[in-house]
C-alpha cells in the first residue's frame, strides 16, 4: 500500500511539501498550505485527495477531525531518504562551516566548533564520537616509569589528540626498557591503528622470534587496547543539551527526562554512531532511535564517518528531534565531516 501510494510523482511532491511545512511551522498541514507551494496549479480539492491516500499508506495522521495533516515516521524516513540526500549544501552554510572549523588550532578545538556547527544545524545535539583504543591511528608513543613500578603510556594521534594510560605491567619495565620499545614503535609503526600495530607485532613474534621476542614481547604488553581500554566519556563529545531541552519535540517532560537520561550513558550513543562506519551510505540517517530510549521514536539521527590518514577514525553526526531541517542537516553533517578529516590530518 505504502509503495503504490508514492509511486505517482504527484504524490512524492505533496508528501514532500507536507514535511517541509510542518517542518516549517510545526502545525498539522492544510490542502490550500500544500496548494500555495505547489509548482503546478492543482484544486485543493485534488490535495485533499492525496492526502488521504498518503494517510491510508501511513504517511501521515490527522490529530483532529478538522485538522491538517501530520507526518508519520514513515514520511520522515521518504523525505530524508529520497528528498534531502539530493539537497546541495547552501553556500551562507558551506562559508560559515569554513569559519567555524577553519579557525580552530589544535584537534580539541576542531572538536569543539564541529559540535558546535553540528547542533545548530540540528537544533538538537552534535556529536563526535572518537575511534575506540584499537582503531586510533598513532603518530608518537611515549612512556614513563613511576616509582612504584607503574607504567603510563601517552598515544599521539595525528591532529595532537592524546590517549593517556597508567598500567600496572604483569612484569616490571626499567625506563630504558620504556624507552627502547616507544622509540621501535615511533621508528616502525607511525600512522599504524593499534590493532594493526598488533597484528604485525605477532606476526614478527611468529616468525622472527630470536630478533623481535624481548622488544615485541614489551610492545604487545604496553600496547594492547584491551589493556589500554576506552574511556567513554572522553571518548564521545557532545554539544547543544540546552538546544534538545528547548526543542519542545516531546509529548510531556517525562519523555525528555528519559531521552536525557539516556544521553549521559555515553555507551549508547557510541553504539548508534559507529553502526554508520560499514553502511553503504556516506550520510547515514535513522528515524526514530529506540536504541536510545523507549522516547527515542522522536528523535532522528544524521551521522557520517570521518578520517585521518586515509583510514575511518569514528564517527559525528546530529540527533534531534524528527521536526529537524534535514536537507540542511545532512548536508552540514557530509561538509562536516570532510573538513573534520582534512583539517585533523594538517593540524
């Protein structure tokens, strides 16, 4: 039923002007509001009946009787998805993103005003979420012994970003010993991701024991992510809370609460955004975020992978409410990340 009623291109163009203007203006949409942006003269009368298929097919809902119409999910996931992807970015947008992030001078900075473009765009949140401990491309290692045996170890990025780690090594290192590995690993494997790093460290293990084994053997113990682990809530940055509270999206404040609640839970959202890294699509767009929450069937995602060094690093992207401008998010959200990933490889 969903398919035949859309497959008119009258049809896909009334859909398409009923989002945009609940987008617009946030009330249920009238046949003479869809008739005054139509590019064809067509009867209100016409409209109507249109917009009575598409709400039999599930686009659209009419909350009272003499009211106008109201997107679905359903219509959210047709105009993101056939509509907005074709959207060219606009070039007050393309000019203000250049600003934005071009004047940042250290990754942390780029993060920051990526969010932060990220957000308004949405007018919900902007969200970077940085690669996990094995997918962190390193650029510099260093280590440091501690007095009582204790071993930090510092990850360069490229762009400066730093992953730090005290651990506590099942066999005691000497600084010398600290220094020599950090200096193989800098000499050798600059550029690599730790889980490559690895890979190649075991295979010299395997088959150039007498060579590597005492050096290797230091290497895999100082640098295994899952000894390194991940700190989430550095790991993920997140910009426009106050944006989502003012939205006015939710039914009642407890749906909020729970949206909100769930947003400090830092793993979700990690979740969500890296489920873009090995899709098809450049810009990955997902209607309703149960995944999230129960109260997450209000929200849209937008997201897209960035990187450096010609490999994915993690991931960004916008979540805010369905009512979003996505012609514009998607859009900003593909910019956004293309200079993400060149302005991080030059820093």
């Amino acid at each position: 039923m969903r398919t035949s009623a859309l497959q008119e291109r009258r049809n896909r163009q009334i859909l398409a002007d009923v989002v945009r203007t609940y987008i617009e203006t946030g009330e249920p949409v009238s046949s003479r509001a869809v008739g005054a942006r139509f590019e064809e003269t067509i009867s209100t009368a016409t409209i109507r009946n249109v917009m009575g298929e598409l709400e039999d097919a599930g686009f659209l809902y009419q909350p009272h009787t003499s009211a106008g119409r109201v997107p679905t999910a359903a219509a959210y996931r047709f105009f993101a998805q056939e509509i907005a992807t074709q959207a060219k970015l606009s070039v007050v947008d393309k000019e203000w993103i250049q600003r934005e992030i071009g004047a940042a001078t250290n990754a942390s900075e780029v993060t920051e005003r990526a969010g932060h473009v990220l957000a308004e765009v949405s007018n919900g949140l902007g969200i970077i979420v940085s690669p996990p401990m094995g997918k962190t491309v390193i650029e510099h290692a260093r280590m440091w012994l501690l007095p009582d045996g204790r071993v930090v170890v510092v990850l360069i990025s490229p762009g400066g970003n730093t992953r730090d780690k005290i651990l506590r090594p099942a066999r005691p290192f000497t600084q010398i010993e600290l220094d020599a590995t950090a200096d193989f690993l800098n000499r050798h494997y600059s550029g690599w991701t730790l889980e490559a790093i690895r890979g190649d460290l075991l295979q010299k293990l395997a088959t150039e024991r007498e060579r590597y084994e005492g050096i290797v053997r230091g290497a895999l113990a100082l640098c295994d992510p899952a000894v390194l682990g991940d700190d989430l809530a550095r790991q993920v940055h997140v910009e426009g809370a106050a944006q989502m509270v003012g939205a006015g999206d939710f039914a009642d404040q407890a749906q909020l609460r729970d949206v909100l609640s769930a947003i400090e839970e830092k793993h979700r959202l990690v979740t969500v955004l890296n489920a873009c890294i090995d899709g098809p699509e450049p810009v990955y767009v997902q209607i309703g975020v149960k995944e999230i929450s129960e109260s997450g069937e209000n929200l849209a995602l937008i997201s897209a992978p960035y990187m450096t060094n010609h490999l994915v690093q993690g991931t960004l992207g916008v979540l805010g409410p369905t009512r979003m401008h996505y012609e514009r998010a998607i859009t900003a959200v593909a910019y956004v990340a293309q200079l993400f990933s060149g302005t991080l490889s030059k820093i």
